[in-house]
C-alpha cells in the first residue's frame, strides 16, 4: 500500500518537477509510515529516485509511449496503482500531468486535488492546501475517496534530498490504442520552460519593441531563467504568446519572478502571484506592481538591465 | 454539428475574494459575476463552428438560479440555448457528472469547456466530463478545426506546442488561442433581447455525491512593503536577492 508516484522524464531524463513530486510522495510516505513507488516511462537511468525517497521504481519501456498520450499514460498509471493496491498517487502540475490526472481520478474513482502546495496537514481525513480565486485566497480541501490523487503545484515543495537507494523492476503495461495522435510537437528543448522555471524574466510594453528583447534573453541566461512576457506584449506579436504570462496566459510559480517594464494589471498580477519573489524594474514609479513586488527598482530599463547583466556575470563567477 | 458549451459563472477578476461563516463559506455580496474568461474563447470558437460551418450551440452551467444571468449573457452572444442543471456546484466530480450526463444524452458531438475555471482553478472538468463519457479529450487547446467528424488540435505543451488529430464526438480543454481576445464578442442590444426570447431549460441533477469537500478557505499573508533599490546602485539588489531572499 506505498503511495505512488508518477516521474515525468524527457528524452530518458527526470525533469526536475520528476525529483520534486517524488520528495513530496516522500512526505506523504512518512505520515501514512508506507514506501514511495514510482512509475517511470522510459527514463533510461531510475537510480536518482533514490536519492529523493523513492524506494521503488516501476520502469515502463515502450516506444508506444515515446510520444505523452494523456488516455495511455493514465491507463499505465492506473495499472500501476491497481499492481501496487496505492491508495494516494502523487503527479506534478505540469501540462501533461494536469491532461492526464482527471481521466486516472474518473478511472480510479479517485477525488483529485490539483494545484496544492504544502505537505497534507492531515491523512485522516485526508487534507491537503491549494490555491483558489487565482491565488486571491486558499484553498484547505478534504478528499473523502478511498484512492487519492495529488497534484503538486510547481517548486511549491521543493527537493529534498534522502540517502535511500531505488530498487528498479520492469512494468509491462497492457498500451490502449490511441484515440488522439500526435502528429506533430514544436518545441525548443534547450530553453527552460515558464512551467519548470526556478527563475522566470518578464518583459512588458516599456521594453518599446521586440527589437530590445536581446537584454531579456541575455538577463535570463545568465540567470538560467525563462523568458516571459505580458499580454499587451504577446498580443502586439513581440513576443510568442506561449511567453505570455497572466489570467488567461501561462501561470507561474516560480522562485524568483523579474518583471521589467511590466505595470502591473491585476490580469498580470494573477498569473504571477503564486511566484514567491518578485523584482520590479519600471520607470513609473506608481506602477501598480510595485505594491505586489518585494523588490523595486524605480528606473529606466534600458539603464538598469545591461548593468545588471554586468554585474550579475561578475556574482556568477565568484560563486 | 451540434455543440455543448460550459459556461463557469465566476467572479470578476477585478472582485474582492472574502468568506463568511468562520472562513468557510465564499461570500458573493457585493461580487459581480462573469462567465469564465477560458470559456468565453471555447463559446467564441463554437460561434464560429456555427457560423462558418453549420452547428448548433447549447451552454450549459451547474448551479442555483443566481447563475442565469451568466447563461443569457452566453445566449445573448449567440448561443442558441441554455440549460441549467439545478443543483449548487460542490467539487470539480459532480458537476463533471452533470455535465457528462447531459453530454451523454443530448447528442453532441463537441464539448467545448474551459481549460480551467477563474475560482477554484481545479483544471478538471473537462477532462473528467471526457473520462465519464469515454469521449475523446484535447487539453490546453489553442486550436481547433473540425472536418466531418475528424478534428485537428493543436495544444500548448510546457515549452512549445503539439499537433493531434482525433475525432468526434471530443471533449476540448480550451484557452486563448481557440480564438483571440480581441474577437471575443460583447452581447449588443439586438443580442440581448433575442436572448430573452431563448429557451433555458432547467434540469434536475443526477446523482453524484461530491470526492473533495472545501472545509476552509484563508488568504496569504498581508505582504511587506517593497523594498526599493538605487538604480544606481544593484550590487545592493543582488545582495538582497543572494543573501536575504536567497533565491540567486
């Protein structure tokens, strides 16, 4: 009866929300005094589980399963559970975990918290913390169903590292046909994504045109950030509008969220208030964000960003 | 094409967010409600399905009478009809449950739903709706054209973006980019009053006991003021960023 954990990899790799559920599957472990299993598909080296709790790893190879099928890769989990008799199944809340979590809670009879950011305050009953009202408010909700599933909101837990070691078994699904194919993906796999972010660098209008986003992009890289943008941007065609961040753009909860150039529209504020620090660079004093941000820099960004950049090269090299 | 489009009857972005009864109940004095931003793109792409291709549209909410109004604004924009299912939304499963039974019954072939709804962000329904009914399901969808009874869709990935082909009848997760904010429409009078001559039907609910029950709600921190660094001087904001923060 472990609680299980479903590892999200790319291209044989755990993605750091991979490392971050498990150690969140952990602590759940620990209050229910059960074992971590993990489901993996595909990710060529399982070991690092170990590392962050997990005690057993379902390894799933298959190259059916090369390309994310929400409706098959919710049937692989539910196999999963249903082999380890799991009673709460932790996922991450990226793009793809949030497809596939409510077919496997339909599929399970399972009640689904998405979103949540803290360890459950208790198992009996079973009471976890998310965020309502776009982050306006919180959210303590009670999952009343035997089988439970967890969504963990991005760098909400953190990762916390174990001495534990993983033993590894392989897991052969039985694959459904695929009712939705993919017939193509578009994506920049060398650039960190909004959604895995620990740091994310916001442009807005007061950058004045598409032409100056270079010192964002520098800004970012040498913060290993992503680049984001506000929706006045995206609409005027600067900037993709998978960039922008806001209500009816991208959420972002990451660690540290720059915002230059940005005032701050309440729109804005909601796609970014789960972010825990925020930095503003803006020329107007009275933007509103700087009454969301915790540090400001009240100037022009075509002054601050370059020095920054300069002065951030000369930190990086003496750490 | 015959179209089901839920319409999710949230509080204005703008709105203050309290809560009476010890914390927890949501308080809607003084809100002003709105029909969810991620449905308005779902209900403008059947618009145009309509429009373009020949479809016939239904909007559907799960919730007391206070909701209808939301519904004639959906009709007023040119739905051509709304059914409310009488019952107060408890969690993401049972009002899923409404929907899919109404789904399941009614002969759709297309349900258009919001990715996620503005207040509890569950970012279920419409996944689930598709689970219950054993209907295809595309999330995230930033398009969507329909060919006879095939559909290609294209969806926002974390990082990127992913083309799938499926077909009828599909349930769509959908956000901007089915359409653009700036071809949202707004009700004009002529819309208004055909709307008041629109059927809204109110259905009786199923069965469906809520999984997750909302036993208290509380806001975040009253945050500090902001700490205002010297352009002239951001040795200091790295300083603050590394060893207080330390988020560097």
């Amino acid at each position: 009866m472990s609680v299980l954990v479903y590892t999200e990899s790319e291209q044989g790799h755990f993605k750091k929300a991979a490392l971050e559920v498990a150690s969140y599957a952990k602590a759940v472990a620990d209050q229910l005094g059960t074992t971590v299993t993990a489901v993996s598909v595909n990710a060529t080296d399982t070991s690092v589980l170990g590392n962050y709790g997990v005690d057993k790893v379902l390894h799933v190879a298959s190259d059916q399963l090369n390309s994310f099928n929400a409706s098959a890769y919710a049937s692989v989990i539910k196999q999963a559970v249903e082999n380890e008799n799991a009673k709460v199944i932790i996922v991450s809340s990226s793009a793809d975990s949030k497809y596939l979590a409510p077919l496997l809670a339909v599929g399970l009879n399972a009640g689904y918290a998405s979103n949540v950011v803290a360890a459950p305050s208790g198992t009996s009953p079973f009471t976890v913390k998310r965020p309502a009202f776009t982050n306006k408010a919180f959210e303590n909700i009670q999952i009343n169903t035997e089988v439970k599933i967890i969504g963990v909101s991005n760098n909400a837990f953190g990762l916390v590292e174990t001495s534990g070691s993983a033993s590894a078994e392989d897991f052969s699904p039985t694959i459904p046909g695929f009712a939705v194919k993919v017939e193509s993906v578009d994506k920049a796999t060398d650039k960190v994504t909004i959604a895995d972010a620990e740091i994310v660098v916001s442009g807005g209008r007061g950058l004045k045109g598409p032409e100056n986003w270079g010192m964002i992009e520098e800004l970012a890289e040498v913060l290993g950030a992503a680049t984001a943008c506000s929706k006045p941007v995206s609409d005027l065609g600067w900037r993709p509008h998978g960039e922008h961040v806001g209500q009816t753009g991208k959420p972002v909860a990451s660690n540290l969220y720059i915002a230059i150039g940005i005032s701050g529209a309440i729109q804005h504020l909601a796609g970014i208030n789960a972010s825990k620090v925020k930095v503003v660079v803006n020329t107007d004093p009275e933007a509103p964000f700087f009454k969301a941000a915790d540090y400001g820099v009240v100037g022009d960004a075509f002054q601050v960003i370059p020095e920054l950049i300069t002065k951030l090269k000369a930190f990086k090299a003496q750490q | 094409m015959k179209i089901l489009v839920c319409i999710s009857h949230v509080p204005d972005t703008t709105s203050k967010i309290n809560f009476t009864e010890d914390n927890t109940k949501f308080d809607a004095n003084g809100v002003q409600f709105v029909i969810n931003p991620y449905d308005e793109f779902g209900l403008t792409r059947a618009m145009w399905f309509k429009e373009k291709q020949g479809a016939s549209i239904d909007v559907i909410n799960v919730g007391g009478p206070e909701t209808e109004p939301t519904l004639r604004k959906a009709l007023a924009i040119g739905a051509d009809a709304a059914i409310r299912v009488n019952t107060v939304a408890t969690d993401a499963f049972s009002v899923a449950k409404q929907i899919a039974n109404v789904f399941s019954n009614g002969g759709y072939d297309l349900v258009m739903a919001g990715r996620e709804s503005i207040d509890y962000n569950g970012g279920m329904v419409p996944g689930m709706i598709a689970g219950l009914t054993n209907a295809n399901f595309v999330n995230s969808c930033i398009s969507l054209e329909i060919d006879g009874a095939n559909a290609t869709a294209i969806r926002e990935i974390d990082g990127g973006k992913e083309t799938v082909s499926t077909s009828l009848p599909l349930v769509i997760g959908g956000q901007k980019g089915l359409v653009e904010e700036s071809d949202l429409r707004i009700p004009n009078m002529r819309g208004i009053m055909m709307a008041r001559k629109k059927p809204l039907t109110v259905v009786e609910p199923v069965n469906a006991s809520p999984e997750t029950i909302s036993v208290s709600f509380e806001k975040p921190a009253p945050k500090g003021a902001v700490t205002l660094v010297s352009p002239d001087n951001l040795d200091e904001l790295i300083n603050l960023l590394h060893n207080e923060a330390k988020v560097i």
